[in-house]
C-alpha cells in the first residue's frame, strides 16, 4: 500500500489485471483502517462517471469497527489509464476480476472475516450481479445498495424500442458513440464550485459525463434483464434510494431527489434481488444518498446504522465518534 490522493490515512493498492483490446488495465483498491482490529470490512465499488471520493462515508463506517475499502474499477478516477476509453466496459463480468481480486486482499491477506459490499448506482447493479455470482460461498454477508441502477430512467417506447436496436449496434460496433449525453444537472447540485457542497476531481467525474458507447448500453442492457428477472443472493441486502425523481434541467430543483434515476424502478425491482431484501426510502436524497443534503444524509446514516445492527450485529459509536 502507499498514501492515497486523498492524502493520509488513507492508502491504496494498484491492481494488474489482463490486458484487453485497448492494452494495459489496472484497477485500484483504497483502504482506510479503523481502530482496533475487529475483523469486519466494507468494500465500496461507486458508479458510473466516478470514483471515490466520499471520506464522510469511509469514517461512518471505521467509526462503527470496519476497516473501508473502496475500489476504482478499470477505466475509472484512479484506475484510468491515458490509452482508455473511459468508463467502457462490453459486460459487467468485465469487473468481476477486480473484485475477487480486492475480496482476496479484504479477507486472506488483511485477515476479515466479516465482508459487506457497498455499491452506488452502476456499482450497486454490478455488486448484486456479483454476489449472486458468488452465492454459497461465504464470501460476502451483507449488501447494501445506494440507488443501485436497475433500469434506463427513459420512457417506456424508447426502452422497448430504441434500445434493441441499440443493443444490436452494441455488439457489432461497441465504440460506437451515442448521440445522448448525461446532462450537468446532477453535477452542479453537487460540486461546490456550482451549487453543491462536495469537492472532487472534474477530470474524473465530469459535470457531462463522458462520451456513451453503444457498447456500454448493451452491457447494462443485458445486466437489467439479469436482474429484473430475478436473483438469489443469499445475504441480507438493504436498498436505499430517494423519496422522489426529477426530470429536468435545474441543479436547485435536483437537491432533494433522484436526478438520475427513476426511484419507481429502483423500489420495483429491489424485492427481486434476493430472499432477503429491505428498501428504505429517503425523503430529499439525492442520487447518490450520501451526497444529499444534511437532512437527507442523517436519515440515510440512521437507517442503514439500524440496518447494521439488526443483520450484523454492529454497535453504534458513541455520538461523540459518529461522522
């Protein structure tokens, strides 16, 4: 390990993985321990257009006995090599190396036992496809999904007739560029250069986004359909998303809801996950609930304290201690 961007203590772990079409990848995995050893970790793996970057999570978790740790995909903030296309992937598999790689290092070489995976949006749908994937084995004992992506937010007749066709494309020509693009609405109620209160790296995480692969849609396309018909993950899972959507263009207007995704489908779909599946909804969050506004944050921070304790077992710091 040596010392993170982010500065100490916070360290990271540069993974090597097979190199694809484009050449080189690597993946990068970023530690922040607790105090005194208490077996028990959290992985976060973030979404799409970002990379970690939320210390407040990091510290709401240590403060509770988890060391935290956070892994930049390939092709993603840290991870991001000059030669790639970012944020590309043809298959969510195309993760699933990194993350059995971090999980290693997480329980054989640091020695937990106790895992918990925590995925936001495109990482949420990546870590519940994952965990299924590793069912039975012990790996993992909690998920806890922060507005996992489980559907397009677009009206129904361009998901059902738009996207086929793009998903032909996909396959055939998976570099090529979509004409849609993401919008700054979400990034400017975020940024605290625009109207947000956080501070991260533009060039990582751009207020537009970067340029959409027909690739990359049918990667997600057919990781939906996975999903939506019907997993077995056989931990307890805690999804969480907003109270409400917003369609729109104003940053001011994306404060207090989901601006990205639609909540409807995210609620609909969440039961399908596993046998074991609560949904909370948070009033005035935004995507990304741990980027909402004070209010919205602590009733993000509650429920999922509770949840901690009801399926794991943790203790609540003391209130001097909580982030």
């Amino acid at each position: 390990m040596e010392t993170d961007v982010l500065g100490t203590p916070y360290e990271q772990r540069r993974i090597v993985l097979e190199p694809d079409d484009e050449g080189e990848v690597v993946a990068t995995l970023v530690r922040l321990r607790g105090g005194a050893p208490t077996g028990r970790a959290v992985l976060y793996i973030h979404g799409y257009v970002d990379y970690f970057f939320q210390t407040h999570l990091a510290e709401f978790f240590t403060a509770r006995g988890y060391d935290f740790y956070a892994l930049d995909l390939r092709k993603y903030g840290r991870s991001l090599l000059a030669h790639q296309s970012p944020n590309f992937c043809r298959d969510v598999a195309d993760y699933y190396p990194e993350i059995d790689e971090a999980v290693q290092i997480i329980r054989e070489e640091d020695g937990h036992d106790t895992l918990l995976v925590n995925g936001h949006s495109t990482g949420g749908l990546i870590a519940a496809l994952w965990a299924d994937r590793m069912r039975g084995r012990g790996l993992v004992q909690g998920l806890f999904l922060n507005s996992p992506f489980l559907e397009f937010n677009e009206p129904w007749i361009i998901r059902h007739g738009l996207t086929p066709i793009v998903n032909v494309v996909g396959g055939r020509r998976p570099k090529q560029k979509m004409p849609q693009e993401l919008g700054t609405t979400y990034g400017k109620s975020i940024h605290r250069d625009h109207l947000g209160e956080w501070d991260y790296d533009l060039a990582w995480k751009p207020l537009n986004g970067y340029k959409i692969h027909a690739g990359w849609v049918r990667a997600m396309s057919r990781a939906h359909k996975q999903a939506q018909a019907g997993l077995a993950i056989d931990v307890p899972v805690l999804v969480a998303c907003s109270a409400r959507s917003y369609r729109g263009r104003s940053p001011e207007a994306a404060h207090d809801a989901d601006s990205v995704l639609n909540v409807e489908d995210i609620a609909k779909y969440a039961s399908r996950l596993g046998r074991d599946v609560a949904v909370v909804r948070i009033e005035g969050g935004k995507h990304d609930l741990t980027l909402s506004p004070p209010p919205a944050r602590e009733r993000l921070f509650a429920a999922l304290d509770g949840w901690l304790r009801s399926t794991l077992g943790v203790d609540s710091p003391t209130e001097k201690s909580a982030p």
